[in-house]
C-alpha cells in the first residue's frame, strides 16, 4: 500500500493533482477534497498522472461526485490517466463520463 498525495488548486475549475494508490485504505482523504469541489459547485479535473492503482471504492467515489456535480450542470474531468488506471477506465466504460478522451 502506497499513502496518496493530494495537492489541490481552487481556481477556475477545483482541481486535484493525485500520486500515489487509490483505495479502501486512503478514500477518505480523497472524499473530503471531492466533497468540496462539490460544495463550491465548480468543474473539478482530476490529474491522475501519478496515479499507480485504482479500486472499486476509488471507482465509486468517483461516480458519485459525477452523480453530485450533473444536476448543477457542472462535470469532473480525469486527465493524465495511464497504465493499468486507464485500462480500469476502459473496461467500466466510465472514459467518457470523466471526458478521458482517447488513449
């Protein structure tokens, strides 16, 4: 288990720079950025460049700040995903809900 970094930068859009695991172990950390990005109801990008791992509560997290930010017309973004987080993506077909583009 690697502990996750987060650094965050509140400007135009709320955004999350990531390095590290996502997981059972460490999401509550990761929850209370996100619930913040939610309250002050800006774009949140999420950059996953040094992101190693990813599981299904990293996933769900996830899914549910896409389902908190949609009603208010606002979107999380994950950029910078590779490897074995990005193929998570992929397989859950979730790489448009998070604007990914392609590989």
């Amino acid at each position: 288990m690697q502990k996750l970094i987060m650094e965050v930068n509140n400007s135009d859009a709320y955004e999350i720079y990531l390095n590290g695991e996502i997981d059972l172990n460490n999401i509550q950390e990761m929850e209370k950025a996100l619930d913040e990005g939610v309250k002050l109801c800006k774009n949140i990008i999420i950059d996953m460049k040094d992101v190693r791992f990813i599981d299904s509560t990293g996933i769900g997290l996830l899914v549910k700040t896409y389902k908190s930010l949609k009603p208010e017309g606002k979107a999380i973004e994950i950029k910078n995903a590779t490897g074995n987080v990005r193929k998570v993506f992929k397989i859950t077909c979730l790489e448009d809900v998070f604007n990914m583009g392609v590989d």
